[in-house]
C-alpha cells in the first residue's frame, strides 16, 4: 500500500468516526479544531496523523488497538499554529 492509499483510508476512517460519533472524542476534536481555526482539511489531516500513530503502534507492538491512546493523542493535537 501506498502512502497516499493509506493517508485515504485513515482520512476515510476519521471522517466515519466523526459522522458516527464514534469514538465520541473524534467529534469533539474535531468540533475544537474547527472552531480554533483549523480548515476542514486541516483538521482530517492532524486527526488521520494521530490514527496512524495509533496503527503504528498497534502493529509494531502487537497489540490491540488503544481507545484510551487513541483519544489522548486526539487532545494534544493544539487547536491553532
């Protein structure tokens, strides 16, 4: 897979979370970007940059995706430059 094959899907899957509402923290973050200013894009982009760490991880470790990781790097993501 490539790079813009798999920037795609975790953009597909932010925006599936936010219009599901799941995990609810994906619309919050998004919501608080947006109203810091972000564009639309911009705020997919940095939530599709955190999914991926979670992957990442998640397939470096062996583990079991983390909700709880996932929803934390979601609230570091600065609202603003």
């Amino acid at each position: 897979m490539n790079d813009k094959t798999v920037r795609d899907v975790m953009l597909d899957t932010v925006l599936k979370q936010i219009d599901s509402n799941d995990p609810p923290e994906a619309r919050e973050t998004y919501d608080r970007l947006i109203d810091g200013g972000r564009s639309n894009s911009q705020a997919l982009h940095l939530m599709a940059a955190a999914l991926r760490e979670e992957m990442d991880r998640m397939l470096k470790e062996s583990t079991p995706f983390d909700n709880a990781r996932y929803s934390a790097l979601l609230k570091k993501i600065p609202s603003s430059d």
